[in-house]
C-alpha cells in the first residue's frame, strides 16, 4: 500500500517525455510507476541489436538549445552517456553529395540512443510489456487496466505520454477538453529501416571515406547514417540506418517492412555515383513508426503550453505539445512534473 502522505502517480509510455517527469517527480518524494508496452524504456530513442550490429531505428541524434536540456546534457555527457556526433554531415541535392557543416551542436547516445532513456529509467519502478487500455476514477483516484485485463493502482495522477491518437482514447471517457486538445494535434507516420553489410562501404568519388551521416534534400530518403561511425560502435560491422520521408512513409504505410527496407536502400543506392557498389548484405529490416512526429502541434495555453494538466489529475505531455526534436519531448515531460510537484 502507499502512504497517504506521499502522492502516487501513473505515467504511461517510458520514453523520453515520461522519464524527465517520472524523474522530477521521484526526486520530489513521489511514488511514482512507468508502464510502458515495449519490452524496455526508450520510447523513439529505441536501439535494436542484431547480430552483426546495434541499430538505432528511432531518433539518430538529438541537438540541444533550451539552457534546462542544455543542463540535463550536460550530466549525460560527464557520465559518458553521449558524445558529439555526427560532425561529418552531408546533404545530397539533385544527387549530388555536399558537406554540410552548420555549427549545430548534436549528439548521440553512447554506446546507442537507448543508453540516455536506460540510465533514466535506473531505480524507477518499470511495468514493462505492459499496454494500458482503459482508466477508471473511483472516490478521486485512478485504477488503469493492461491489455491482460489486469488491474493496477490507484493512483493520484495519471500522466500519459502516447501519441495523442492513443492518449485521446484514454482520456475521452474522462476529460473532453483533454480529448479534444488530443484531436487538435496531428501525428504522421515514418518508416525507419537497417541494412549489415559484410564488409564497409566504398569511398564514393568526391565524399569522405569517414562520412558519419547524410541528410536528403528529395526523394524517399530524409536520413541516412552509418551506426558503426556512432561513439562507442566503432568495432561493430558496417551497417545503415535510413528513415524515409514522411509523404512517403504515408503513402507506403501497410508495404511489407522487408520490401520497405529494399526500397529505401535502393534509393540509397542511386544516390551514390555509378562506380560505387554496395557491399553483400548480411541483414536487412524494417520498423513502422505509426505515429512518429507531430506535424501539427497543440494550441499553446497561456499556462500549459508544453503539456496539459486537468483538474481530475490527468495529464498529457510528449514533443506533441511542444515540437519534434527530442529536447522539446524532455521539457514537455520536466515541465509537467514541476507543475504537478508544485501542486501537491
């Protein structure tokens, strides 16, 4: 049982917006538990590892603005959780490749994005594999129900962190200003790909043999980069990953993760001069993104404008109520958990 004197809170999805409220809310003496449907927290910083390599099949690299993330950062990179990178970025216009260097600060997660969300996660308490379905409110408090049928609270406060399609189906019961925010944003799809190769790639005339990672100005492509150029993988073999634009992922969204992953490398492919070939390839794969990147963001409030907070203790939060880059998800889910801290 909980003590009464301590608020207890239930926040659904480990990813990074999750984590960065689970954290403030813990370190303010909360009792606080993540459930997350995946097998391990990380949300779109996911990592997968395959035989030959560790992929990154969500956000490749994160890059830093707000003094707060700035701050945070900080902290990953003293406990060697990150590193810079890529500093070797390339465009590729009209397919033609061009060294791209814009000052920006980026970095990566070391040895892979998912080592940021796993550090996170360290000490919380982690229902894992575990997707919530339905919330009920009984005598002010909230019970939540998993895909198993199984029961689990009551807590005081409900954050959720999914995707707002899926958040509004939570929350719609219970909250139609909550639902109806959920309707207002806009989250599309995006196809992220991997391709291990037996042996490294071939210098392509006019591009740097040590290129870390490209960006696409047209065509399928919006991404490409080399894992085994990410700090901390230089030992493992060749291997890319390679995310599509969203139009195509759209137009492409029930395309077999096989077939997509095909079609994005030959893509790849024809982008590289004609006398350079690619080498054997030992695996390929795919991962759908359902809903990866908002596109149309919730009208900011004049108090809530990174998150929502209702007055029957649900709250939504995530980089849909504030903007895509993976910072904007980590002070969507800090500034939920100081508001709710400062309210107990």
């Amino acid at each position: 049982m909980s003590s009464p004197t301590r608020p207890t809170a239930a926040i659904i999805g480990a990813g990074i917006a999750g984590l960065a409220c689970a954290r403030v809310l813990d370190e303010a003496g909360w009792r606080v538990t993540l459930f997350e449907k995946s097998r391990g927290p990380g949300g779109r910083m996911t990592s997968r590892s395959l035989a030959a390599a560790t992929v990154d099949i969500g956000a490749q690299f994160f890059s830093v603005r707000h003094e707060a993330f700035r701050r945070e950062a900080e902290t990953w990179l003293k406990a060697g959780l990150i590193a810079p990178w890529p500093w070797k970025l390339w465009r590729v216009t009209n397919d033609s490749w061009h060294y791209r260097h814009d000052g920006r600060e980026r970095y990566a997660g070391k040895p892979r994005m998912s080592a940021v969300t796993r550090h996170l996660s360290r000490g919380l308490a982690l229902e894992v594999s575990c997707r919530i379905v339905s919330l009920a409110r009984d005598n002010g408090r909230w019970t939540l129900q998993d895909q198993a049928r199984q029961h689990h609270g009551p807590f005081d406060h409900v954050v959720i962190t999914a995707p707002s399609p899926q958040a509004q189906g939570l929350v719609a019961p219970h909250d139609s200003r909550l639902a109806e925010a959920c309707e207002g944003v806009i989250q599309r799809p995006c196809w992220a790909a991997w391709a291990c190769f037996d042996q490294p790639l071939a210098t392509a005339p006019g591009v740097s043999p040590d290129w870390q990672a490209v960006m696409f100005s047209d065509g399928p492509l919006r991404f490409v980069a080399r894992n085994d150029h990410k700090p901390g993988r230089e030992q493992q073999g060749e291997s890319l990953t390679l995310l599509a634009r969203l139009e195509w992922s759209e137009a492409h969204l029930e395309m077999h993760e096989t077939s997509v992953a095909n079609s994005l490398l030959t893509a790849f492919r024809k982008t590289l001069p004609d006398t350079t070939a690619l080498p054997a390839i030992t695996a390929i794969g795919g991962h759908r993104w359902r809903y990866a990147q908002p596109d149309v963001f919730a009208a900011g409030e004049a108090i809530n404008r990174d998150y929502r907070l209702s007055a029957n203790g649900l709250a939504l939060c995530g980089d849909g109520w504030r903007g895509p880059r993976v910072e904007d998800a980590w002070l969507s889910g800090h500034h939920l958990g100081h508001a709710l801290a400062a309210s107990d």
